[in-house]
C-alpha cells in the first residue's frame, strides 16, 4: 500500500435488510387443574375474539389472549410468545 491511501474494508456480510415480520394472536385457556389448551393462531385480534365469542366459557378457568411475531427464513426473531390480555 502506499502511503496516503486507505485501506481496504473486508467486504460485510450480507444482513437481511430491517423489516416488519407482523404479528400472530391466539387463545390459552389454563383451567383450574388439568393442562392448558392453545385456540390456532389468527393473525388479527378481531378474528381471536370472534372464535371466543361461540366458546363456552368454563367457571374457574382463565383466558389469555398470547400475541407472537411472524418470523421469516431469513431472519430469526427469537421471541417466544407474550400474554397482552387477561380475561
């Protein structure tokens, strides 16, 4: 190299490029004894409270409604799932 010059970079990986994954949303249903029951997965609120409004809700059992983001093969987001509302 001659002086004055700069150096050269190592060339940077390629990153996948910032964007939004969107969200998915379901029910859990944890009763006072026995396992906990998952709803399927919706991908707005509106459709997780539309599917509750024909369930038979059970004396002593509580609903959450559990939010996880969509993920892509591209990147990993790496969250688990996360309760925004309790009933």
């Amino acid at each position: 190299m001659r002086p004055g010059t700069p150096e050269a970079r190592p060339a940077d990986p390629q990153e996948p490029k910032p964007h939004n994954h969107g969200r998915m949303y379901r029910c859990k249903m944890v009763p006072f004894k026995g396992a906990t029951e998952y709803g399927e997965w919706f991908a707005t609120e509106l459709e997780v409270q539309t599917a509750m409004r024909s369930l038979v809700r059970k004396l002593g059992t509580r609903y959450y409604c559990e939010t996880r983001k969509t993920t892509c093969p591209e990147c990993e987001a790496g969250e688990g799932e996360k309760v925004i509302s309790v009933l």
